[in-house]
C-alpha cells in the first residue's frame, strides 16, 4: 500500500502546522461545510492537496473580514461557475416575507441557481400538494418556510447533488403528508361526537402547535436511532 506521505496526504495536526491553523478550526470549518471531509484509511483521517488549497483560501477571505456566510457563498458561485455579476444577481435566493409576515416565499429560480440543477417536476407536485406554495397565483415560490430554506442550503453546501435532493425531498414531503393524516382521524372524530364546526376548528387549532412539538421530537428519536445502529453515531 502507498504511504499516505506520497499522495500528498496529512493528518490534521501536520495540516494545522503547515497552514497556520489550529485542529479545532479546521474541525469548525468541516463542521461549516466549508472544507470537505477527509479521506479515511482505516480508522485515520488524512487531508490532501485540495483540502489545504481549499483551507488556505478559508483562511485568506477569514483574514479579509469574511464571514463563514459569505465564504460560503462565493465557494456556491466557485462550484457553479457564477461570474461576479450572477452572484450579486443572485439574491433571488434569499426568502422574501409574505404579506403575513408569518412565512417566507422562495423562488424556485433562485434555488436552482444554488443547486446548480433544475428540480424535478414530480418533486415539486408533490410539495404543492401539500402546500409548500406561498399563494395560489404563485406557483413558483414553493419554499414557504425559512427553516426549509436553510435546511436546503445546508445540504447543497455538504455535497448533496440533484439525485441526493430528490430523494430527501420525496422522503420528508411523504414523511410529513402522512402524519398530517391523524388530524384527518381527530377532526372525523370530533365530527361523528356531533360537535359543531367552529368547535372542532377551535379545539383542532388549538393542538396544532403540541401536535408539531411531538412530530418533531419523535422524528429526531428516529433518526437517533437510525443513525446509531446503522452509522455507529453516539447516542445522547
């Protein structure tokens, strides 16, 4: 086998040094997903050129008063080939604030333009359907939410290509249109007690917020447990 010495290859500690660097920022920057994961032997970690090219310009935009935002941004243009022009043409991406201020709308041209692919039409039926529009006369805002928004990002920034997307996005849009059925079991319920309509949207309204409190606590068990027996994370 090739020592790691001749492809180039450095474990972190010999990165930080030759870099100027600590261990723990350049964890932090992974963390960012700034700086791609490492390519393992064994159980060893090693960086090779392109990850301290890619550190070493990290740390010139830091000196330059970049923030980690920013850095990210300009390596999305690097990545896709923006000039300058299409990046400050670009702020289409950022969400914009409905007139009811409780949600945020997302053009569907400027999240391609940071994926760098066009999404699948399947896909976005399938959001539709379960009313990731922002208004009815705007089919082409359908990230109604900023969490989603951020959430997405963070994926294109780790890596995550068009395949990866589309089968995320399936998941979770199958995921959350099916539990939304059990309100389907409560409001019938509460219908066949005889109680009145403005009743059970009273009551239904009310449970909403404990009703995503619980759906969001038993997702992240699963997927603590899911990531524990089959990826070996610990548990909390």
């Amino acid at each position: 086998m090739t020592p790691p010495e001749a492809d180039g290859l450095q474990r972190i500690e010999e990165l930080a040094e030759d870099s100027g660097t600590t261990v723990r920022n350049i964890r932090v920057y992974q963390e960012r997903g700034l700086l791609p994961a490492p390519v393992r032997r064994g159980r060893t970690a090693f960086y090779g050129p392109d990850h301290k090219n890619r550190l070493n310009q990290i740390l010139r935009l830091l000196d330059r008063g970049y923030t980690f935002a920013t850095i990210e941004e300009l390596f999305i243009a690097e990545r896709h080939g923006f000039t300058l022009s299409e990046l400050l043409n670009s702020d289409a991406v950022l969400p914009e604030r409905r007139s009811s201020g409780t949600r945020r709308r997302l053009p569907r041209g400027g999240m391609e333009a940071v994926a760098g692919f066009e999404f699948a039409e399947e896909l976005l039926d399938q959001g539709s359907a379960i009313g990731l529009v922002s208004e009815p006369s705007a089919a082409d805002h359908f990230f109604a939410d900023r969490y989603m928004y951020e959430l997405f990002r963070e994926l294109i920034v780790l890596g995550v290509g068009e395949e990866g997307i589309d089968k995320i996005g399936r998941l979770f849009l199958k995921g959350q249109s099916t539990s939304a059925e059990a309100l389907d079991i409560l409001v019938e319920t509460m219908r066949d007690a005889g109680m009145d309509q403005s009743v059970i949207i009273k009551r239904v309204t009310g449970i909403m917020p404990r009703a995503g409190a619980a759906a969001r606590l038993i997702f992240l068990s699963a997927a603590e447990t899911l990531l524990s027996e089959r990826h070996g994370f610990p548990k909390s």
